[in-house]
C-alpha cells in the first residue's frame, strides 16, 4: 500500500502545479485507476470487488465529464495565475505535514496510508482555496474524496460498502452540479475564472 | 417493519414521488399538483413528528433509521417549513425573469430539486448512523445549490458556487473525522457509526477528539458556523424566498442535530466539558461575528442571514451547554426561529414586488408605505430580534441561565452581551424598516401579498403558544429525551 499511497500524493501535487485543465483531469483520474486497482489487487470479499468498481466507474464517470466541459468551455487563454505553482506546492506540503504532525495515528492498516490520507486531503483543500480556475476548485474536492477513498479502503475489517457507494454517488452529483455552474460562469463572465465573483461582500 | 418504521419509509418516499411528478405532470397542472404532493409530504412527516413528541420514551433505535424526540421536532420543522415554503412557490415562479436552465423546462427542474431537496433533508434527522447522515447531508447541498442558483444571474451563479465548493470541501473533513472514528474504533463498518453503539466505542481519546474536531469543523461549513460562515449571507440573500426559508429554517438546524448527536455520542470518551466546549466556542464565535454585520443596515434578505448566523450560534450554545433549561430553550428556539424566519423570507417576494431597491439596499417604512407588509416583515423582525413576548426571548432567557446551571459562567455571561447587542441591532432595523422614513421612490404593488398576510396570521398564535409552552418545557418527558440522546 505504501507505493500506492504514495503515487497518490505524488499525482495530487502534478494538479496543484499543472497549467492545463486537461492534464489535471488526466491526473485525477489516473488517481482514481490506482485506487481501483489497490482495491481489486488487495481486497479479499466480493465487496472489495464492488468497492473497486465503484471507484473506476466513477474515475471515468467524473473524466469524462470534466473532458466534456473542458470542450465546451474552450478558453482563449488559461486563467490568470494568482499564485505561483512553487508557492502553491510550498503552501500545500506545509498544510500537509502540519496536519501530519497534528493527527495522531488512528488505525488505518499502515501508517503510510494514514500520512497519504491527510496529505491528499491538505493538497485538495489547498488547490480548492489557491486555483482560481472553477474546475480546478472542483479537482480539488475529487482530490480531498480520493484521500478519503484511500483511508476507507485502508480501514480495519470490511468496508461499509453502501456508504462507499453512496459517497461516491454524492461526489458525483456535486461534479454534475459544478459542471452546470461551470459552463454558466463561463457564459457569463467569458472564463472559468472564481476572480470575477467577487460582487457579494460585506464590509 | 414496526409501524413507526413504515411512517419514516413513507415520509421518505413521499417527496420522491414528488420529484418523479415533477417530471411527469402536465405544465398546467404542474403548481397544483406540486402543492398537492408538498401538502402529502408534510402530513406525513408532522404524523410522524407529533408520534416522535408524544411519546418520547418510545424511540426508535435502529441501524439505519433513528425517530427520538430531537429528531421530531427537526422532521415537524421541515414539515411545516417545505410545505409553506411549496405554497408560495408558485408565486415566486409567476414573478421571476431568468433562470439557470432553459425557460420553458424552468419551473419544472424547480419543483424536481425542490423535491429531490427536501426528501434528502428529511432524511437528516431520521439517518440512524453517522455515516448516513452524512450521505444526506452531502446529497442536500447538490441539490439546494442549484436551487440557489435557480435565477442564473450573476449574483445568484456567485452565491451558488460559494455554496457548492465551501460546504462540500467541509463536508471532506467532516468525512476525515468519520473515517478516523470508524479506523479507530478497529473498523466494524455501519455498525460502528450507529448513534446507539458509538457511546459504547473503545475509543483512543486523543484520536476522537481530534475526529470530533474535524467532524465539527466539516459541519459548520454546512451550518454556517463562524469563522467558516462565508456561503450562507451570500446563498441566503440570492437564492429564491422559498429556498431561502428552506435553507435558513431547516437546512442549518437540520445539520446542526448531527453535530449534536456527534457530541452526545463521543462524550463518554472526550468528556462532556470538552465535547460541549467545541460547541460552546462556535457559538460565541458565531454570535460575535454575526453582531457587527445585525448594526449595519442590510438588504432584508442579507440582515436575515445574518440573524441566521447569530441564532445558529445561540443553538450551539444551548446544545453545548446541555442541561433541563438549556436544551428546553434549544426546543423552543429551534421552532420559533423557524416560524419566524420563514415568514421574513416569505415576506422577501412581495417586499422585492412592492420596493425593488430592497434586494440590495436597506428598506425603511414598509408599514407607511405597505402596512399589511410592514406587519409581516414587524412580526418577523421583531420576533427574531427576540423581543418579548416572541418565544426567541423565552429562550434565550432559558439558554444563558442554562450556561449557569451547568457551570460556565464566564461563556453565559459573553452570550447574554452579545445577544443584548444583536438585540440592539435587529431593534433597530424593525424601527427602521417598519415606522421609519420610506426611502425608495420607485414603488409598485406587493404581489403576493396575500398568501404573507394569511401565514402571518397563522404563525403570531403559534408564537405565542410557543411562549406559554416555554415555560413548561423543562420539566418535561420531551427536554429529558433530548437529555438522554440515543445512546
């Protein structure tokens, strides 16, 4: 599980440096495949099994929407940076080993998973907050779930497998849903670009 | 199935069948048919809410499904918030000019998510394990955000996408500390996260206050807890007025209960002081940052989410301190700021109809101008802002001297001057709105006024009864059910 978790957080901050929407997605998804295939190679009941088609159903489920709205929200050019790659990767390992530090060991069958777990989770929370680009913001909750996906399959005993499922399904919702904000923002504004929603503020 | 368990199962499929009528029924029927199945869904769930209050020593305890006296008066709140919320509806769908979606498929992907919102919302309180609950948590916020989003305007594609990232990233940590629960608990599954078998987890303490913390943390992204608040003023004041009650009067208590059964669930491991004392810090915190923003004067849809925020944070106080008055005052509030809030959203349609500035801007003198609407918007505003005899100041009374029974003086103390101060504030802007000098030159009727003024008239009784029942809460079987909790 070690290499695997590791190829994780390894894939996670290519999304949190990556200029190109279509790479991150491409990353995302292939985070989705090593999940899947840690879940088929390391599970030992049927519901291993289904555990790990739920995770590539919903790798491919999720790619092939992001590519979808990729194609139809083709931008003249990338969104603005606001912070610069080195710096985001810089903020999102010290958030990750900070939360390292901070959690003690809770159980998970190695304690690599559990570092990967808060990692992926640190590098998630960091892209959502320092991506300006709305598809970016929603990669970065795919990566907060993968963490999560790692930890369930790392968990002592047997998994839930309809909470599974059903997380999956939510995640899957909440991208549908971004998907539509996405295009809209998009119509409207010219970019997929969070910088132009700043209209609602208080002082 | 027991016959409770038959009346949940009922109330859970009843909006699905409504969202599935939704797709099916002919346009010119559509509101009718809509309104028909709303007032279907709450029958059941006020059947099942009053079979919860009456008899509060029969719980329901099972894996998947719990029905407890907490969990009733959520259901009752729901109920009664989704059906009114449903009868003015179509109203808002007469009146709008844009929408997210196409216009002629509009209204009908309305009524769907309305639907499809409000079965995942009912299944809140009624979810027998953490991890369910946490399902239908993450599944309302889909749902509501593109409610929130409905109109498609700039404001509202703002407001929607604030929403979606900021409590579904919450809802991700909120996940981390379940996960870590579960891990720590040595695995076991569903079983494991059972509100019944999670008191009795062999817990390493340090591991479940740290979960507890982030678990907590998650949940006020959705509560709109401060200091992680940002969504709720913004999706509050842009979403449509039968979404906005929806979100404010039971959304946010809805997910709140979760938290409170997390804390009664881990204290036997962290210890109630500790456990209590997360939830007392994010009410302070809460009430002080709602304070400043209740001073200034604010869009009426705007200063009502903020009243949001200051009265989720009088809950989490009253849930974090515990004890008879406490959670008696938490009763109380939890219905009166339901009762109250939904009739100001409500009030938004015809006030936005009537004085088109006030989406934006402050109002002032409605009762000159409009004064069947400057009753509505006087009754609201002057029943949040907890002026007597509004159930609010019964149980805000009950909560600060609950801080004091159970022994935290100095946070009682803190919360009966910040709610002096919102007090203040909210005073200010019902004078101001109601008999104070009309600003905006630009006024047209108030459609939809009609449908305010008959809720209003429904709901001053209520709050009054509210304020009579108040006083004989604490002592008795419902305030001892919510003192047992599920464990």
């Amino acid at each position: 599980m070690s290499g695997i978790a590791w190829t994780l957080v390894a894939l996670a901050i290519g999304v949190i440096v990556v200029r190109r929407r279509s790479i991150a997605v491409a990353l995302v998804t292939a985070q989705a495949f090593v999940l899947a295939g840690a879940a088929l190679t390391e599970g030992t009941s049927a519901d291993d099994v289904v555990a790990a088609t739920a995770l590539g159903v919903r790798g491919v489920v999720l790619a092939a929407l992001f590519l979808f709205l990729v194609r139809r929200t083709r931008e003249t050019r990338p969104v603005p940076v606001g912070v610069a790659p080195l710096a985001r990767a810089a903020a999102a390992v010290t958030l990750a080993l900070t939360l390292i530090w901070l959690v003690p060991p809770f159980g998970l069958d190695t304690h690599e998973a559990e570092q990967a777990t808060l990692s992926l989770v640190a590098l998630g929370l960091v892209t959502a907050a320092m991506r300006r680009a709305t598809l970016f913001q929603v990669l970065g909750i795919v990566l907060v779930e993968n963490g999560l996906a790692l930890a369930a399959l790392s968990l002592p005993g047997e998994p839930s497998l309809a909470i599974e499922i059903g997380v999956a399904v939510d995640l899957l919702l909440v991208a549908l849903v971004a998907g539509v904000f996405h295009e809209r923002i998009f119509a409207e504004f010219g970019a997929g670009d969070t910088a132009a929603l700043r209209s609602l503020r208080d002082s | 199935m027991t016959p409770r368990e038959w009346l949940v199962t009922l109330v859970l499929v009843l909006p699905l069948i409504g969202v599935a009528a939704a797709a099916a029924t002919p346009s010119a029927l559509l509101s009718r048919v809509m309104t028909g199945m709303a007032a279907l869904t709450a029958l059941a769930a006020l059947t099942l809410a009053t079979v919860a209050l009456l008899e509060p020593t029969h719980r329901v305890l099972g894996r998947w499904i719990v029905v407890d006296p907490a969990g009733g008066i959520i259901v009752g709140v729901i109920a009664c918030v989704g059906v009114a919320s449903a009868f003015v509806s179509p109203q808002f769908l007469s009146m709008r000019r844009g929408s997210l979606f196409q216009a002629g498929r509009a209204d009908r992907i309305y009524w769907a998510t309305f639907f499809a919102f409000w079965a995942v919302l009912l299944a809140v309180p009624l979810a027998g394990n953490l991890g369910a609950a946490w399902l239908a948590i993450e599944a309302t916020t889909a749902a509501s955000a593109l409610l929130v989003g409905f109109s498609g305007r700039a404001r509202a594609l703002e407001a929607g996408w604030k929403y979606l990232i900021l409590t579904s990233l919450g809802l991700g940590v909120a996940l981390l500390g379940i996960l870590m629960l579960e891990s720590a608990a040595g695995g076991g599954g569903i079983e494991t996260l059972t509100w019944r078998t999670l008191p009795h987890a062999s817990l390493d303490p340090d591991v479940a206050v740290v979960a507890y913390v982030l678990l907590l943390a998650g949940l006020a992204a959705k509560i709109g807890w401060a200091p992680v608040h940002n969504w709720l003023p913004d999706a509050h004041s842009e979403a449509p007025a039968p979404v906005s009650a929806l979100l404010s009067a039971a959304l946010l208590p809805a997910v709140l209960l979760v938290a409170w059964r997390s804390q009664q669930a881990l204290a036997p491991t962290i210890g109630v002081r500790t456990s209590g004392g997360v939830l007392v810090g994010f009410g302070l915190v809460s009430l002080a940052v709602a304070v400043p923003f209740l001073w200034q004067s604010q869009a009426w849809k705007r200063l009502l989410a903020y009243s949001s925020l200051e009265h989720m944070g009088v809950i989490a106080l009253g849930v974090g301190f515990g004890g008879t008055l406490a959670l008696a005052g938490v009763a109380i509030h939890v219905v009166g700021h339901a009762l109250a809030k939904a009739l100001g959203f409500y009030a938004a349609t015809p006030l936005l109809a009537h004085e088109p500035r006030a989406s934006g801007h402050g109002v002032g003198g409605i009762g000159t101008t409009q004064p069947a609407l400057g009753v509505s918007l006087g009754v609201s505003l002057g029943a949040l802002a907890g002026l007597p005899p509004s159930p609010l100041f019964v149980s805000e009374v009950l909560i600060v001297a609950g801080g004091f029974q159970v022994g935290r003086p100095w946070a009682a103390g803190a919360a009966a001057i910040l709610l002096a101060l919102g007090f203040l504030g909210l005073a200010h802007a019902l004078i101001d709105t109601v008999i104070g000098k009309p600003r905006g030159r630009d006024r047209h009727p108030a459609l939809g006024l009609r449908a305010v003024t008959t809720m209003t008239i429904v709901v001053v009784p209520l709050l009054l009864a509210l304020t009579v029942a108040a006083l004989w809460l604490p002592d008795s079987a419902i305030v001892q059910g919510l003192i047992r909790g599920l464990g």
